[in-house]
C-alpha cells in the first residue's frame, strides 16, 4: 500500500464511480462504507493470496 499520496491521486483512485455505486445499492450503514473501502482497496492491491493447508 502507497503511503505518500498526492490528492490527484486520492480522489482517482478512491473515488467510486457509477457501476461500483450500483455495487452498494443493497447495502447500508458501516456495511456500505466497509464494502466501499473493501472494493477500492482490492482494486489497488489484488486479491490475497490464499493460504495453504
């Protein structure tokens, strides 16, 4: 994860656009933020990596 951050870079790469808002529609509360913050943060980074045994 990034940790010097310009504010262009912010508002590109965090803001939700149209279809990740459709993403939220069902959601509510913390739960929206939290999916919200998830799907931006797994945009930025991939996905984990899954463990073995």
């Amino acid at each position: 994860m990034r940790r010097d951050w310009e504010l262009e870079d912010l508002i590109e790469c965090w803001t939700l656009d149209e279809e990740e808002f459709a993403l939220l529609a069902n959601k509510s509360g913390a739960t929206r933020l939290g999916f919200g913050l998830m799907l931006k943060f797994f945009e930025q980074e991939g996905p984990v990596p899954a463990t073995c045994g």
